[in-house]
C-alpha cells in the first residue's frame, strides 16, 4: 500500500493477452521493479524505455517472493503465482493466501521499504507476529519464519467484511426516528441508552442483535448530555444520516478470535475518514463487538512535520508513537491515575511513563518516571531531522519540553519494528490495589524519517501565515490574549482563518485533509493546555472556543455567560496542531509554531 493508501499496481512484459492479477502482492513485484522503489514511478518508467521491464526480471521477482512465501503456503498446502495466476474470491486457493496477507509498501526515495505480515491468530495478548521485512534495493528476501497451520484461522473474506459495512449503511440509512425511539431535541438529535436503539437493522449489527451487548472502554452504547463520548453515539445524532462506510479492511486477529477492521467513513457532505471496527464471526457472518477495555487508550505510530513560522531553518520531520490515555477525573476532578507505564515487545528494554498534568484532557509522558519529569504531550518522538541539511543539530535541543528518544532511532532501526507491534499498558490508581492492564496493537509501524519526508502535510495559506507573523513577532509564547469582550461573542477566541474569512489552510495533492485541530498554550497561571475540535476534510477554516476543564489549577478560560467562554486575558496559544489519519491508522500530524525558539 503506497504511503497506506489503497492503490495496487501490477506489470506484464507481453502485449499477448491473458490474466494479469493486481494485488498486494502485485505491488510488492512492481516495487521491486520501479526506479527508487516508488511502483507509481513504473509506468513511467517504461515509457522512457520499452525494455526496463523484461519478462525475465518480473519471473526473476515473483520467484524471490513466493520462495520468501514458503513456510506460509507449507502451512496451508497451497502454492501461488502472484502475477498470473487465475484464482476465484472464495476464501480458497490463492484468494486464501491474499486473506492472509497484510502488506505494506512505503518509499522512501531510495528504495521502498516492505513489510509482509501473516494474519494469524496469536496465542496471547503480547505474541509477536509473523512477519518479513525487506527492501527493494536489496538482492534477497529472508523468508518467513515457520508458520504453525493451527493458528491460520479461517480469515474474514473481502465478502463478509463488505456484507458487514452494507448492513451499517443500511442502517443509518434510516431517519433518526426509526433508529432510536428517544426524543429528537429541538437541535434534531436525541439522547438515550441501548435500549432506545430499536430498528431491527441496526440492532442486528452487534453481537447478540443487542447494542447493549457492545462496550468500549468501559462504555455502553448510547449518548448523554454529558462525560466522555459513547460509541455509535452518531446513532442517536441525525447529521450521521445517510452515512457511507467502505474501504473495509481485515487487518488482524485477537487472541480471542474477534477481529480488527478498518473502514472509510463518509458523510453527505463528502467528509471522510478513517477508523476501526472490532467484530466476530457469528453464523458466517461478521457482527460487531466491543472490547473489555476499562479506560479509553491508544497507540498509534505518527508522522510529524513542525512549521516554526518565526524560524523557517527549524523546520523538522519526526516519527514516533502516540500513546493516547484518557485523563480520568474523579468526582474532586483530581485524576484517578497515578501514572500509566507503556511498554512493547517490539522495542525490548524501553519503558514509557505517562503521568496525569493539571489542564490537560489527556496523560502526558515524563522523563524521569514521575509527576516533576511531565513534558508536554503524550508523543514520544523516536527520530527527528531537520528539513534543511545545512541546519545543524537536532531537534531535540530546541524542544527540552517534548520527549525523544536517546540515543533517538536510525531508519534501519525504525523499518525493524514490525507493523503489528503489541504494546502493554499498566494502570496504576491513585487510590492503590491492583493495577489493571491492558494491550494495544498497532496496524502500522512508525515511518522512518525519510518515509516521513515523502508525506505532504497541510499548509498555513500565505495570507494568514503573513497577518500572524506581525502579530507574533517579539512575543516569546505566540498570540497572548486580553480582556474578554463578553458582549462580542466572537471576541478572543481562535478563528483560524485570513482576513476576509479566507481560508486558513491548504491541502495540497497527495495529503490528507486534517480531521483534528487542536491548539496547546498556557493559562495566565502558566499552567498548560489543550482545546481542541473535529474539523471536516473540506473545510480550510475553522474557529475554536475556549473549553474550560472541570480542575481547580484550570484558569485558561473565563465564563462571559451562560455556557459562554473566551480565553482569559494572559491567556496564550503557541502551536496549532493538524492531524489526519491514513487507512493503517497513522497519524499525519502538522503544526504550526508560534512561540519564539531559543537555541542552545
């Protein structure tokens, strides 16, 4: 999958016609054969010159991949002709081999970086997977490790995962008043419990034909007023109406035989994202099912790119993990963790700590273990390099306030962690007793730098970065608000967009539309925080208001009415920060900063 996306390529030496098959695996030959490892450069590439694919270098490629294939078509008795050979979609044969595959295919503009794991069912929550990795500028391919037969559960077919979408856009194809019988609110939605979802084709969705069946992070379907958001809380919204999901894709088992799937979302309005849903098997057919999370956590890999718009020559790449805990309050709104300790089996001997910080919605990671060594965000960055080689140093010494590793990951280091890493999060409660755990499993391995390079991210449009630059100039933390304007309800806050209402940022070809805006500062106490909105894949503007957190140390925002806030005078904002998502769940993040960098 190029840059994750879901475009396949294949190639034929022969005019003659005949079967020539497009699919991962395809890819991975086209890969091989493409200048820089890059297979959207073929093409190209033969039409410069007629011979730069020869049938003997394609039967060259597909003879090395289907000898590093082995050990998986040992397991499943089978054999395989990528290129040509004729197979049916029935979950048999050659099809079955493709169900089984997950492969990856990333450019770096040397060479394309390849990663082929098989979808077998591990025996416990930390197992690692079953996987290759190797380059195209590289003359041989290591084979797979040996495959145990018993753990290649029949998978999902492509059938069954596009029946399951189809059953879910059937049902928010109905209108809110035939999914829920709670009562529709003058703003068109409604709230209400599982129990209140009662069209048959959305009930049937879940195992058992019951939403109240489905959990997440130990949270039931449903939609209240207030607190954390529900799953399927778009059930209970009209907006959602008419919702399209496609693009599915099995991407792996868990040890209990439930699945991982990710899927593309569409609204009427032709926003989109990315996202996954956990299922089973029920009947022959797949029905969704939650989790027995306790706390809402994540771990995703992230591609970064930092726009320092006082220091253009400070401009980076960096590649990472986020790992996302939900800062859960009591009813004091003191945090009930103590700390959260991350750790994976695919990066032996590192442990990251994240602790609870006052203003923040989310566990930040701290250098030395405890509460004193909090940094500012929950992103351990692995690797880190300026855009402009002549610019010494690393990022690392501008940003003492952000974690990265030391010594920080090569990209030789980087390409060796596998796409499905497992990672263990304890819980440790500020109230004592046992320490509740739980795993995340990725669905895509951090970029390396150069693979990060490759990503267009979103812009600042020029005529807003020049009406912030004046603005910003000579002030250390960015844009300091003053007095709140209670009878101008538009008066401090943060309207990211240029003077006419113009737009605020660019997408440009081949980059993701940010889904997440969120913008970190600090109070007039100096105490950190995050506000943060969804914004749709068409919009280029966007305006947060000030989001007030239920904690004593909280000053950032001042109430100007009735559930009306603005940024405190003395507040400030230094960064603002995009972040899309791609189908293998990486985060593409963007930010723009406006604070003034001191070099060391």
């Amino acid at each position: 999958m190029l840059h994750d996306d879901l475009t396949l390529y294949s190639t034929t030496a022969s005019a003659a016609g005949g079967t020539t098959n497009v699919t991962p695996l395809t890819t991975v030959v086209v890969a091989q054969l493409a200048p820089n490892g890059d297979p959207s450069k073929l093409a190209a590439a033969v039409q410069a010159d007629a011979n730069a694919v020869t049938s003997g270098a394609i039967s060259d490629k597909v003879a090395q991949l289907v000898a590093a294939l082995k050990p998986l078509l040992d397991a499943l008795n089978t054999s395989i002709d990528p290129m040509s050979g004729e197979f049916q979609a029935n979950g048999t044969g050659q099809d079955r081999i493709l169900d089984t595959l997950n492969v990856s295919v990333r450019p770096d503009g040397t060479a394309a970086n390849i990663e082929i794991t098989v979808k077998a069912q591990p025996a416990s929550e930390d197992a690692a997977p079953v996987s290759i990795v190797f380059r195209t500028d590289e003359s041989t391919i290591t084979p797979l490790p040996a495959v145990d037969a018993a753990a290649l559960v029949q998978p999902p077919t492509p059938a069954m995962v596009k029946d399951l979408l189809d059953r879910i856009n059937a049902c928010y194809a109905l209108p809110l008043n035939q999914r829920v019988d709670s009562t529709i609110g003058s703003d068109g939605n409604a709230f209400g419990e599982a129990v209140n979802v009662i069209a048959p084709a959305c009930r049937t969705l879940f195992v058992g034909d019951d939403p109240a069946n489905f959990v997440n992070a130990g949270l039931h379907v449903g939609r209240t007023s207030s607190g954390p958001r529900r799953p399927f809380e778009s059930l209970f919204r009209a907006g959602p109406t008419n919702l399209k999901h496609d693009r599915g894709n099995f991407e792996y088992f868990y040890p209990s035989g439930d699945i991982a799937l990710t899927y593309r979302w569409t609204d009427v309005v032709g926003n989109t994202d990315n996202d996954v849903f956990n299922a089973k098997i029920v009947d022959g057919a797949l029905k969704l099912t939650g989790n027995s999370n306790a706390y809402r956590a994540a771990v995703r890999p992230v591609s970064e790119q930092k726009d320092f718009l006082k220091h253009a020559n400070l401009m980076y790449n960096a590649s990472g993990y986020n790992v996302s805990v939900d800062n859960v309050l009591d009813g004091n709104g003191n945090s009930i963790f103590s700390k959260v300790v991350a750790t994976s089996t695919a990066l032996p001997g590192r442990e990251l700590v994240l602790v609870p910080r006052a203003g923040l919605t989310t566990l930040v990671l701290t250098t030395d273990g405890t509460a004193n060594g909090a940094v500012n965000s929950s992103l351990w960055r692995m690797a880190a390099r300026y855009v402009d080689p002549a610019q010494g140093g690393n990022p690392s010494s501008i940003e003492p306030g952000n974690l990265f590793a030391s010594p920080q990951f090569d990209d030789t280091q980087l390409r060796a962690i596998p796409d499905q890493a497992t990672w263990k999060l304890e819980f440790f409660l500020a109230a004592g007793g046992a320490n509740p755990v739980q795993y995340a499993r990725t669905f895509s391995r951090a970029p390396t730098v150069a693979e990060a390079a490759q990503m267009p991210t979103v812009e600042m449009t020029p005529a807003l970065r020049a009406e912030l630059l004046p603005e910003i100039q000579g002030v250390q933390r960015g844009i300091v608000f003053p007095a709140p304007v209670p009878s101008d309800p538009n008066a401090n806050n943060i309207d990211f967009s240029a003077e006419g209402n113009l737009d605020g940022w660019a997408v440009p070809s081949g980059a993701y539309a940010p889904t997440t805006f969120l913008v970190a500062g600090r109070g007039p106490n100096n105490n950190r925080f995050t506000d943060s909105i969804t914004v749709r894949t068409s919009a280029r503007k966007a305006v947060i208001y000030c989001q007030p957190v239920n904690t004593p140390s909280d000053n950032h925002c001042t109430s100007v009415g009735n559930n009306a806030y603005q940024y405190a005078q003395g507040s400030s904002v230094s960064s603002f920060i995009f972040t899309a998502r791609t189908p293998r769940q990486l985060d593409v993040r963007k930010s723009f900063e406006a604070w003034t960098v001191s070099l060391p």
